[in-house]
C-alpha cells in the first residue's frame, strides 16, 4: 500500500513538473506576443487601438502567469522528496 501511494505521489509530481514547464513556455509566449502586439501599434497607427488592447491583454495573461508558475513552483517543493 506504501509503495503504491508513493508511486502515486512520484507520478503526480512528475506531471505537475511536466505541467509547470508547458505553461512556462506558453506564458513565455504571451510575452513575446505582448512585445509583438506593441511594436505593431508603433507601425500601423490605424491599428494602434487594437494592437495596444492586445498586447495589454498578453501582458497581463504572462503577469497572471507568472504567478501560476510560482504557486506550481511551491507546490512542487512541498511534495517533492
């Protein structure tokens, strides 16, 4: 019964880990899009509007995202072994 649970705890923490690193990298883009978003409503001034309510919108996803990734990170130092 031990080593079942235990095994159990070992896997859940693999794919939290797994977890954590997809959406590092999904929030990292949300980042890049943000900068992409702002250079474009420098360029395009018909755009600029839509441009700037996207890359804040991007911003604050990464922001919000950055916090998930923090909680995961305290998550993951609890139940690791």
């Amino acid at each position: 019964m031990l080593r079942e649970t235990k095994r159990k705890y070992e896997k859940m923490l693999d794919l939290c880990k797994i977890m954590s690193l997809q959406y590092s990298a999904a929030f990292e883009t949300q980042k890049q899009l943000a900068d992409l978003f702002s250079d474009l409503a420098q360029k395009s001034p018909e755009l600029i509007d839509e441009c700037n309510i996207n890359a804040e919108t991007q911003r604050q996803i990464y922001r919000n995202g950055e916090i998930l990734i923090s909680i995961f990170r305290i998550f993951l130092s609890k139940i690791s072994f």
